[in-house]
C-alpha cells in the first residue's frame, strides 16, 4: 500500500495522466473514507484539466462520482474541459462530444441533446465537417428517440442518412438505415422497417452491421407475433457472433435471453418450446443443456408433468453458474397481489 501511494502521489504531482490510469482501480478502491475519496476526485479533477488527452480519466473520475449518487460531480469535469477549450475549435468540438456522450452514458437524454445541438452548431458554422455533422445528427436522434419523440429522431437520421450517402461513407450509411429501421419499429410501422433492413442485408456489410440488423429484424418478426421467424433472425445473429468477438457475442445471447423472458412472461410456451433446440445444437458445452432446459421448462409451465423431471435431469448438468441463475430465476413461480375491496 504504502509504494502504491507513493506513485500516486508522484503521478499526481507529474500530472502523468497515464500512469494514474494505470493505477486507478487500485487506488481508488483502497480508499475507504467517503470523505477522503471524494477529497481525492477533486484532486484528480485538477490535474485531468492540465492532461493533454482527458477523457479516460475524466470518464473514471464520473464513473465514482456516479457511484457516489453525485452525477452532476462528474460531469462537472466535462464542462470545465468545454470551457477551457472554447479558443481552439477541433478540441471545443472534442470536449463537447464527450460532454454529450457523458450525458447519454449517465441516462440524460435531455442534457445529452443540449450538448449535441451546440456541437451541430459549431460544426455547420466553424468545421463544415460533413461526416462529422452526419454522426451528431446520428447521436441527436437516439437520444430524441430516448426522450419518446421518435419522430424527431427519424427527421434527424434521414439528414444523417442522406450526408453518408453523399460522401459514400458506407458503414455508417448502413447503420443509419438501422436506427431508422428500429425507430420504423417502435412506431409500428413493420413493412417500413422490414424493408430497411432487407436494403442492409443485400449490400456488402461488416459483422456487426449484419448482426444488428439481424436482431432488428427479429424485433419486427416477435412485433407481428411470429416468433419462428423472429427466434430464426436471432439465431442467424448468434452464428454470426461466435464468430467475431466475446463482446458481441455477449450482446446477443442477453438479447437472446432477455427475448426467451419475455415470452415466459407472456405465457407463449409453445413458442420458446419450439425452437431451443436450434440453439442447443450450436453449442458443445453446458450452453446446450440450458436451452434443452428452457425447453422442458416451457413444457413444464404449460402442464406437462413429464416436462419437470427432464428439466432437473438437464439443470444437473448446467455447470455454468450464471446459466444456472437465470434458470432459478425463471423456475420460481410468479407472485401476484390480489387486492379485495
């Protein structure tokens, strides 16, 4: 502990923002005093204002901050850095971006569109970087769409969408129609979106392009009720994350299992009954067991007394402790409060 300090202490005295990065973790979490930590933040504060590049720091500093219920003590930092940079106007742009994408990070919408709109001003007027307004009319609409005004957001990314097209910026071309698709979406306009998506899926694409539009599509198949169609979209996404990154991998199986949850609690077992084997078959380890579990599990709620022994049978052989939770989780029966008046 002692040597740990010492080389706090010496980062802080170097302004060696680097190096207090690399000992962050560590430090902070050594600190047990709420007053002493919050004593330290402050310190840190200062010395990210003099850093050269900020923002990973800053957004560590905001992550304790948020910890601590102080939100506004972490953003703070991000609009002294705005402040400190308005006479050099790539770096005003910069910390008004991280300004905006704090906000959004921290669930304010409002305050996050506040931040983006002055960055579009700043860009249209001083840089007249066109990818770079593209991509801010891009963020102004996930977060008019955050704030329920999905309207506003397809105006803002059909601007967005028409500036990648100008300027053959393919990827974001291509996740812009995305965006579109999901908000085409949320407003119940399924052929609409429908045919966004089949517009990305027969351009040439990356990975993770192809994966999103493969769970929007599955958004738009379970929205019409027709979940073989929607599990069938689910499952092409999964092959395809195997194959890229844990990451995204990770992204889709929560989707994934977030989706088979909503069923459950919607009572479509024969649903969720059907198609688990389509994903068991993927899997050479206790994943495959899970889903065989779900789908006995299915079975079982839905009244087949068989069902629950071949459940137990399947969960005895799921090692992975958090596949077993959510299986405990889903096997607890549900409570309902009757009031009699």
């Amino acid at each position: 502990m002692t040597e740990l300090k010492g080389q706090w202490e010496k980062a802080i005295a170097e302004k060696d923002c680097e190096k207090l990065l690399e000992l962050f973790d560590d430090y902070i979490d050594s600190i047990e005093d709420e007053g002493e930590l919050k004593s330290e933040l402050e310190r840190l504060k200062k010395v990210a204002l003099e850093c050269e590049d900020p923002y990973d720091l800053a957004h560590e500093i905001a992550h304790i901050y948020a910890d601590l219920d102080d939100i506004d003590g972490g953003i703070g930092l991000y609009n002294r850095l705005v402040e400190k940079s308005r006479n050099d106007p790539e770096e005003y742009a910069t910390a008004l971006y991280y300004l905006a994408d704090a906000y959004e990070h921290f669930g304010k919408p409002d305050k996050a569109i506040e931040a983006y709109e002055k960055l579009l001003k700043h860009e249209e007027e001083v840089l007249k970087n066109e990818k770079e307004i593209g991509l801010t009319l891009a963020n102004l609409a996930v977060n008019y769409d955050e704030l329920g005004e999905t309207e506003k957001a397809i105006e803002l990314m059909e601007r967005a969408r028409e500036i990648f097209e100008r300027i053959n910026d393919e990827k974001n071309h291509m996740i812009s129609l995305l965006d579109l698709a999901h908000f085409k979406y949320e407003l119940g306009d399924y052929d609409a979106a429908e045919a966004l998506i089949r517009e990305v899926l027969k351009n040439p694409r990356d990975d993770e392009v192809e994966i999103n539009a493969k769970l929007i599509e599955a958004e738009i198949w379970a929205g019409r009720e027709d979940y073989g169609r929607a599990f069938k979209a689910l499952r092409e996404a999964l092959v395809k994350a195997i194959e890229v990154n844990d990451e995204i991998f990770e992204l889709v199986f929560d989707t994934l299992v977030d989706f088979i949850e909503g069923l459950f609690n919607e009572g479509s077992y024969d649903a969720v009954a059907e198609n688990m084997e389509a994903f068991a078959e993927l899997f050479e380890d206790d994943t495959a067991y899970f889903f065989r579990a779900i789908a006995e599990m299915a079975r079982w709620k839905k009244g087949d007394d068989g069902a629950k022994k071949r459940f137990d049978e399947l969960y005895s052989k799921v090692e992975n402790e958090d596949l077993r939770s959510i299986l405990d989780e889903w096997k607890r029966p549900k409570l309902t409060l009757e009031l009699g008046l």
